[in-house]
C-alpha cells in the first residue's frame, strides 16, 4: 500500500473532523485585519506628520522617531496585556506592521523571563524575531546592490 494514499478509515475520520471543524468566517476577518492594520498605520502616519510639523523634522526623516514611538507603544502595550486582545480580534491585521514585530519580541522576553536575563530573555527573544531580521537585513542588502548597479550604469 501507497504512504501517500489515505486509508479508508483516514478518510473517514477526516469526514467526521471535517464536519464538526467550525467554519471561519474569512471575509469578516479579512475585513477587520484591514480595518485594524489600517488604523495602526494610520495612527503612525499621524505621529509622523505630527514630527515634522512640530519638531526639526524632514517628511524623510521623521519615520525614525515614528516607528520608535511605535515600537515603544507596542511593548507597552503587550506588557500590559492589552495587545494580545487586540491580536485576537485583529488576527493579521496587528502582525504586519511594525508594532506585531516589537509585539513577538516582547512576548518572548516576557514569557523566559524566569530562566534568566542572558539565556531566557536574550535567548529567546530573537527565535521568532530572528528570521525577520536575518529577512530584513538580507532584503536591504540586495535592494542596496540593486540601486547601486543601477546609479552606477546611469539607469537612475
């Protein structure tokens, strides 16, 4: 017999599974991961626009502090235990921006902080973290090459 093929009672038991599995409602949730992703993208485009028009600011340069009072929020707000609820409503909608990268960081810390600073908090923090910095750094540096072929061919 086949390791691939499902045997008769597999097919059976995923029938049954199947029909006591609870239908998700998928638009609805699109639509509130949207709605809520949107809102903290919009709450980010206004601390930028409040940067630059009430402090020494370019339009350029002030996605830094934004995206650092963002982050800030984020923790705060996962210490707190506020942002999980919010994750639990939102569903993606809180872990694609930045604030869900500061969030997966500060859950890990809090949740190894018993085994000790270096091996619990600093050892774990970056398990989630880790592949979206190596990502991160990988992706700026090929974009980084890319421009720079490009200027120095004159494309640009």
């Amino acid at each position: 017999m086949s390791k691939n093929k499902p045997t008769p009672e597999q097919k059976e038991y995923q029938t049954l599974a199947s029909s006591y599995e609870k239908k998700r409602p998928v638009l609805k949730n699109s639509i509130i991961a949207f709605l809520i992703g949107g809102s903290i993208c919009f709450i980010g485009q206004c601390l930028q626009v409040f940067f630059y028009t009430y402090f020494d600011f370019t339009e350029k340069t002030a996605g830094n502090p934004t995206v650092a009072v963002l982050i800030f929020i984020a923790t705060l707000l996962t210490g707190l235990g506020f942002y999980d609820r919010i994750a639990q409503v939102a569903g993606a909608g809180t872990a694609v921006p930045v604030t869900g990268f500061a969030n997966s960081i500060a859950s890990a810390a809090i949740e190894h902080r018993t085994e000790g600073y270096v091996l619990g908090v600093g050892g774990n923090m970056f398990k989630l973290a880790g592949s979206v910095i190596v990502f991160g750094t990988v992706a700026a540096f090929v974009i980084a090459l890319i421009k720079t072929i490009l200027l120095k061919g004159g494309v640009i």
